[in-house]
C-alpha cells in the first residue's frame, strides 16, 4: 500500500478518486506544528531556533498517520506547492519519522493528469522554502509578542500588532485622515446645446487651446461667457477611429479577489473560502468529489502551454476563427511576482459554468463563472469599437480657443467580450456599429443654450476590500495567500469598520498605528514591509540564509523594544499569553512574584484575578476547539472547563473527549480501562477505542 498526505480531507477525497486500490490519501488537516501559544518560542540565544510544539488537536491525527505510515510500502508528501505547505511537509516527516528521500510531490490542480505527474516525479524536501516560512513565522512572533503588550498597557489590555497587518493599517489610518482633513475645492462644470437644421449636439466645455481646463470659480466663469457672447460655434474636428480594447490577464489571487468582491458584494476572506472549495473539490452529483480550478494562490499570469492549446481549441469551437488570434496571447507576470505557480484557471474548459449552473451552489457558480470566462477571454481576440469625437471650437479672444466636446462609441467586433456573454455573438460584417457624424468640419452651429453648474472636489475615496487588496499588492504588502486573512484580521481586533462597501480605520486602529509609530516606525514602513517580503522570496530561492535576516533585524528591534519599555514605564515587558481570565476576558500575561511566574490579569487593579503558571492542561474543548484545563471550584472540587471562558462556559465534572458524541451528540469522557484510553458518551454509552494508554505515554 502506497500512502498520499495532503492537507486537506476534501482534497484527499477529490485526489483518492484518481488513484487505484495501492493508494491510500490521508490528510493531515494542516499544520502539525507550530510555535507553542504560551511563550515565545523562539531562542534568541541559540541563533533564534524556533521551539516547535505539537499541536493538542493534532495528537490524534499524528497517532493515526504513523500506524498508516508503518503500513505503507512508500509515502508521498503532497500538502500544498508554497513554503507553507513546505513546512508541514516537513514537519511530517519528522514526526513520522520519514527518512530525508524522494517523497516530496507536488501539483498545481487536481486532475488525474497533474497528480498522477507528480508520483512520477518525487523530489527531496526544499529546505530553502522551509526556512523561508521558518524566518516569516519568527518574524511575525518576535514582532507580535514584543510590540503587543507595549499597546495593550498605553491603549487598552487585549490589543495586537503584526508586521504585516499594521502595515495594512497604516494604510487605512492615513486614507481615513485624508478623508477628515480634505478641504474641497470649488469648480464649475459648462454645457452648451447646439444645432444645426435637424441636427442636435450636447457639448461639453474641455480645454482651452487644446489643453484640458477646470473651471475654477463662478468669476471665472462669468469671464468666459463674457468672452463667447456673440462668437461662432464651429465644428473644427470630427475625427473617426477604430480603437482596439485588449482581454485582461487570467486571475491571479490578489486580481480575483478583487473582481469578486467588487462585482458580488462578498468578502475577501469569503472568495477565498469559495475558491479553495473550487481548487479542493465540490461534490457533484453522478461524479463525486471533482476538482474544478488550479491553485489558488499564486500572483503569475502565466499559463500552461497545454492550457493555452486547449483555450484556443475551444475558442475556435465556440466563437469561430475571427476570434482566435494568430499567435497565444502573453501577459507579463509583475517583477515583484514569485511566479512560482500558474496563473488561476478552470482545468477544463469541458466543465462550462452552464454545465455546472444547477450542480453547484450560488455563490461557488458565481466565482466558478468569473474564473472561467475571464481565462476563456484572456486567450481572444481584441474588441473593435467604431469612435466619434467632435470638437466644437468657439474663438473667445484673439488667443484662446474654449473646445467643447461630444463623443460617441459602438461596438465593431465583440471580440474577447463574447466570452462574457451569456448568448453566442451575431455576425459582424464591416459595417457594424458604423457610426455616422451629422455634421461636418466647418459647420457653424447656433447655440439655444448654455448650461453650468457648480460642483466641488471630493475627497480620495476609502479603500474597499477590493481597493485595498490591489493597494497592497503594488506596495508589496504580504503575498496572495495573506490578503483575506489580514483584513478578516483587522476587523476581528476592531481597528477597522464599514460605511457601506467602504472600510474605515476606528479611531482604536488610529491609536495602535499612532502608538505603533512612537518607537516602531520601521513595522509601519510600507518600503520596509515590502523588502522584507521580497528578503523572504531570497530565503526561498537559496539566496540568503534565514537567520542572518533575523539577526540584522532583532538588534534594530530590541533597542527600540527597550526605549518603548522605558515609555511605558515598565521594567520588563509581560508576556501576553492567549488564556482568557475567566472573570473579565482579558487575555492573561505571566508576572514574576515572591513564589516565582504565575498568571495574572492585565486589568489590575479593576481585576485582580490570578492564577497558577503551571494549568493543567487535559485536552481540547468540544465545543470551541481551545484548550481543557484542571479547575478548582470555590468550594474545592475539581471539574475540568475550558480556558475560552467566558465566551465559552464548557464545563464538566469529568476530563471530556476534544469532540461530542457522534452518535447523539452529548458529551464524551475519557476513561483508561486496561491500558486502552477511551472516550465513552455521558448518555447513550457509546464508546471508542483512541490508542493503547502505554503506546500513548511513550
């Protein structure tokens, strides 16, 4: 038996479809591994090695994938082609004890061509990848958990800061300033009815000798129909052309997530959701689990030779040849781009969204459509649009000319935007959209009226979600699988609001940024952030060796850490960990006292809880996923409730199983019966067997 580990067990349903009875695909539901969520994690001293924890809730998935393991004639490593899923890979492998061999493989859809392409192409493991989101995942913590407790004691207990999130937010802080301090300015707009015989035009005031011109005030204005009283209206220019519009590049993370939002009014966090059902795999009824769209988060509009043979074979199928160009279509990926995978695309155009309409749900339809038609269009030919400009001239002093405009377009050839159409596009012949001009150069037209208004400058528009996923991305702020989670991160910590489709910054994520910048002006630099990321894509590409990025770093940081601390007027910086105090909520830091660490509120004196350092940790709640700890009760006993309290008030007299029963849905309790650890419902009885207590204890 051969064995597949992919991150995810809606992929592993989707790739184990492809496969033969020698494969068995398991997931390992992400990352194993992680920085442990109560210290740092990180030795400073020791050249910033991180100290990598087991997740709690990933003890069991661990457990079951070494006895798959220990079954298995060969393993395949196969979580997802980016540095993230580079680490888990490893991680895997050594926490199941795989020997450092081929075993790595990845695919960039999920397809029965491109999975079964990889088996035949296992690698090693590429620790460059591995130490590029080894040095990202230090970063972030050394940042995360020095700069937060320094807001949390000068704004308010609770608050975090991030390396890239408060960049982000910089962003929105100075567009919402922007916004407040905007002083409008004044400028009026002049329109003039025109004919001549039969012959009607509205004509808009543009420019003055050719060079565009805003009318910036009522005097001014005044002046200007002083000057044209009595003058001749004359049509100096009608001027025909064809002008070409050209098809948009296919998707990339950072562009879909743009078009979604701003076209479905979803979230981004939502279209990544979608999208990763689409890459994934959706249950389709007759077929099963069916993978529908490449990899996901990429930021190259590069695709395929193969793709692009296929686009063009059904481009000529559907369209005709007027709409195939001679040559591919090529796009230029960004230079600040990884390029590591393809561009976002269906895997194959067989599957029409029509096809699909009725077999999936609305919303994967909608982004299912988008991603389709637009790679459909990126392979087609440009549209043709017939255009009309006529100026009309109007000598007001000897020299200067006021133009006044109207123009007009219509469609010629549609080009790439048949693939946008629900309906297959008529004929054309060479004279469609013709557009035919009722007047021509030299004709003296008589006014019947003028027409103006005053209007004012408005301020720079907030961002969106849309706008400022493409802000980032040409700031170089995070990278395409980052976006949606930053901003999801955002509005959880309310430093961020809505008016309408438009985010705000809060005037608590005002604060953070202002109190950020004090001492730690570099973490809010977008150029700083940027280099770091591109640092990062060196680390990647063997170019540089992660911990020296860390140590030119930490030295910067750590004095500007120590001058922060001495604002604050603290000695030594508590060390926010994420249990809650179960009397306010607050997330506790550790406090040194007579008797050594021990846990403490960081409301004092408006709280005063405390608690032992050492909890007892016990397992996982059913309920909210965070962690079980042994309690003692005011009148002595001991019950077991999970560490989320109060926003989560599990709580049980007896050590509980980390889900509920799958039979009735009650709670489970452990109980050890002849060295087998079990966990048996509180109300129907019944039982599972998880593992040998004493195989459990080694």
């Amino acid at each position: 038996m051969k064995l597949v580990i992919v991150e995810s067990p809606k992929k592993a349903k989707t790739i184990e479809k492809y496969l033969g009875s020698d494969f068995k695909v398991r997931a390992s539901g992400g990352h194993i591994c992680d920085l442990p969520d109560r210290s740092l994690g990180i030795d400073i001293n020791n050249n910033f090695k991180p100290e990598y924890v087991v997740n709690p809730d990933k003890e069991r998935t661990i457990e079951a994938l070494k006895q798959e393991v220990a079954r298995a004639s060969t393993v395949y490593l196969a979580t997802d082609p980016d540095r993230e899923g580079e680490a888990i890979s490893w991680h895997l492998a050594v926490h199941l004890g795989l020997p450092d061999d081929c075993n790595r493989i990845e695919f960039h859809e999920i397809s029965k061509k491109a999975v079964t392409a990889a088996l035949l192409a296992p690698r090693k493991i590429d620790m460059n990848l591995v130490n590029a989101q080894q040095a990202r995942r230090v970063l972030d913590r050394l940042v995360g958990y020095k700069i937060s407790p320094v807001i949390s004691r000068k704004i308010k207990s609770g608050l975090s800061a991030g390396r890239v999130q408060s960049a982000a937010l910089r962003m929105l802080v100075d567009r919402e300033r922007e916004v407040r301090n905007f002083v409008p300015q004044e400028y009026w707009t002049l329109q003039a009815l025109l004919h001549k015989e039969d012959s009607k035009i509205k004509a808009t005031f543009e420019e003055i000798n050719g060079k565009k011109h805003r009318i910036a005030s009522k005097a001014e204005l005044d002046d200007m129909l002083a000057n044209m009283k009595g003058k001749d209206y004359v049509v100096d220019v009608v001027k025909k052309a064809v002008r070409k519009t050209f098809p948009q590049p296919p998707f990339t993370t950072s562009t879909l997530q743009q078009d979604a939002t701003s076209k479905f009014a979803m979230s981004a966090p939502q279209v990544m959701q979608i999208a990763q059902q689409l890459y994934e795999g959706i249950e389709i009824e007759g077929e099963g689990h069916v993978a529908l769209v490449t990899y996901i988060r990429t930021d190259s509009v590069r695709v395929s030779t193969d793709a692009i043979f296929d686009a063009r074979r059904y481009i000529e199928q559907t369209y005709g040849a007027d709409y195939l160009p001679k040559s591919p279509m090529n796009y230029k990926t960004s230079n600040q781009a990884q390029d590591a995978h393809e561009a976002i695309r269906p895997i194959s155009l067989d599957r029409t969204p029509q096809s699909l309409r009725k077999k999936l749900s609305h919303n994967n339809y909608l982004v299912y459509k988008l991603i389709y038609d637009r790679f459909v269009a990126s392979q087609m030919m440009p549209a043709l649009y017939n255009t009309l400009d006529i100026r009309v001239g109007v000598q007001a002093t000897p020299d200067q000319n006021y133009g006044f405009h109207t123009k007009g377009r219509a469609l010629k050839f549609a080009g790439y935007t048949a693939a946008y159409s629900e309906s297959k596009p008529a004929e054309t012949d060479d004279e469609a959209g013709d557009i035919t001009s009722p007047l021509d150069e030299g004709d003296v037209l008589v006014e019947d009226e003028l027409k103006y208004e005053q209007k004012f400058t408005k301020p720079p528009q907030r961002y969106t979600e849309s706008s400022l996923i493409k802000a980032m991305e040409e700031n170089g702020i995070g990278r395409p699988s980052t976006y949606a989670s930053i901003i999801s991160v955002l509005s959880k910590r309310a430093y961020t609001g809505r008016d309408g489709k438009y985010m705000t910054a809060t005037e608590l994520g005002e604060q953070v940024v202002d109190e950020i910048n004090k001492h730690f002006s570099n973490i809010l630099d977008l150029k700083f952030t940027a280099n770091m990321e591109q640092s990062l894509d060196d680390i990647g590409a063997g170019k540089r060796e992660w911990q020296n990025l860390i140590a030119e770093f930490y030295p910067g940081f750590k004095a500007q850490l120590d001058e922060a601390y001495h604002d604050t007027g603290s000695k030594k910086p508590a060390e926010v960990t994420d249990i809650k105090c179960d009397k306010c909520g607050a997330f506790m830091v550790i406090k040194e006292g007579r008797n050594g660490r021990f846990l403490a509120c960081p409301n004092y004196p408006a709280c005063k809880n405390t608690r032992s350092l050492d909890l007892k940790v016990v397992g996982k709640c059913p309920r909210c996923g965070s962690p079980v700890a042994e309690k003692t009760s005011k009148a002595g006993k001991t019950f077991y409730g999970c560490t989320g309290y109060p926003k989560c008030d599990f709580a049980a007299g007896f050590v509980p199983a980390p889900y509920f029963c799958p039979e009735c849905g009650s709670a489970m309790k452990q109980i050890n019966y002849r060295n087998q650890l079990k966990y048996k419902c509180t109300k129907c009885n019944h039982v599972e067997v998880i593992a040998n207590s004493t195989d459990k204890k080694e």
